[in-house]
C-alpha cells in the first residue's frame, strides 16, 4: 500500500508553519533598514493585487524560506507580507530574496 503524496505535502506544509510559529516566538523578524531601503532616494512601488511568492527572511539567526505576497517594492528591495498563526507579518527584503515563479509553480 503506498502512501499519498499529496498528504505528505500536507504534512510537510504543517510542519514548516509550526516551526515558524516557533521560531517567531523566540527571536525577532528582520527587516532592512532605512538606510538600506534608501526611500528617501528610490521610487517606491505599492501593487494594488499583491503577487504570490517564495521569500528567504531572517528570525533571529535563521533563514526561512516563507509563502508570501509582494506589496511593494524598490529596485533593490521588496516588501513582503506573510501570515503566522493567523497574525500578517511585513518585512522588507532584498529583491533576490524573492522568486515569484516560485509560488506560480506551487499554486
């Protein structure tokens, strides 16, 4: 009898928001700075339909890769939201942080 992929995913998904749940509460979300944004020098970008993607963000000292939406952006950085235990987090993150394909793939 084998098994379901399709539930493993499941699982899997589970497990990954449970540890970020966990992660969130032991240490803080980074984000860039005002000096690194430069948004006193870089046009800014609001998308009125946010677009899915797969983010790389800091917890502490841990990089975790997240389902997220890209709000808005500049030409180096984007601002992206995600939800954790029914709570939407925002941060700023370098824009190679961001693959947009990615959560086209996963949709």
């Amino acid at each position: 009898m084998g098994s379901s992929k399709r539930l493993a995913e499941l699982y899997d998904r589970y497990a990954a928001e449970k540890n970020l749940a966990r992660l969130m509460k032991e240490a803080p979300l980074q984000s860039l700075t005002s000096r690194e944004l430069e948004l006193d020098r870089l046009p800014v970008t609001i998308y009125p339909r946010p677009r899915g993607c797969q983010a790389w963000v800091r917890i502490g000292p841990h990089a975790v890769r997240v389902s997220a939406r890209v709000v808005r952006s500049t030409p180096r950085a984007a601002g992206i939201e995600f939800v954790v235990e029914e709570r939407t987090v925002r941060c700023w993150v370098w824009g190679s942080a961001v693959d947009v394909e990615a959560a086209d793939e996963d949709a």
